[in-house]
C-alpha cells in the first residue's frame, strides 16, 4: 500500500471515507473538521492507496498533550482509521499502523494512543491485535462554549 498526504484533492473521496467512519456526524461537520485537520501543525491525515492507485483507507493523526493512560508528551494520537471493506483483514491496518507509529517517533513521541467506541468490538479487536493495549472505558461529554447562532 502506498499512503500519501492528503490534498485538497483528495477531499472527495476522504469525506466519502470519513462519513463511513462517522456516519452519524453531520456532512458539514466533516467539512470544517476536514479544513481544520488539514490546515493545523498538529493533525495530519493520509490515504492509502493500492497498487492500482484506487484509495483503500484512510489515517487521521493527531499530537495530544496529555492522553490518559500515557506519561508526559507529546503522545501520537491515531485520531481514525478507515479501510474499504474489501480491504480488511489483509494486513493493510498494520501497515497503517507501522506507518503512525513511525510518523509519531518523528515528532519525538514515546507513546501513542487510540480510542474505540464502547460497542465497537471490531475496532477494539483490531487495536489490540496491532499491539495496544486497553486503559480503561469511558463516557465522553461535550459542552460548547461557543455562542448561539
């Protein structure tokens, strides 16, 4: 698999992606969080591609401060991981994988981190066959401080 930054481009076919990863997140959510992933210095997103040059996956990484479960930082963040159906279960997750975790040692990290939602089983399995290990489960909460529209 050849895994390339993501370019304007490609923000078709990662947004296709992304709404199969997310697929309760409203489209124009993706859209500001696709620009914001795609301008900021500590988020990188990447496609793999097969040999044939078709998009197959699909890596958002991010650098968090502070992740728990992890001493000290920055500690890589693989933020989504998304393959093709029929692309699953062939090593392409490891390859991913492999590549995240050079990309974080690039940018000084120890250790990296990910999240699963809690009846995911799948991605759960994928995790720790790829090495990570659980820390422990939890409800997310969100407030916005952003004033109404």
């Amino acid at each position: 698999m050849r895994i390339e930054k993501i370019s304007r481009e490609h923000f078709p076919v990662w947004k296709r992606m992304r709404q199969e990863l997310y697929p309760a997140l409203d489209p124009d959510f993706h859209d500001e969080e696709m620009e914001w992933i795609h301008d900021s210095d500590e988020t990188e997103s990447y496609l793999g591609f097969d040999d044939a040059g078709n998009p197959i996956g699909l890596l958002e990484l991010s650098l968090r401060k502070v992740v728990d479960g992890c001493i000290g930082g920055p500690v890589g963040y693989v933020e989504g991981i998304y393959l093709e159906p029929k692309h699953r279960r062939k090593g392409q997750g490891d390859v991913f994988m492999k590549f995240a975790a050079e990309r974080f040692l690039e940018r000084g990290c120890s250790d990296m981190a990910t999240d699963a939602e809690i009846d995911n089983v799948e991605a759960q399995e994928f995790y720790r066959k790829v090495g990570f290990t659980e820390s422990w489960r939890v409800v997310g909460f969100t407030r916005s401080l952003r004033k109404p529209r």
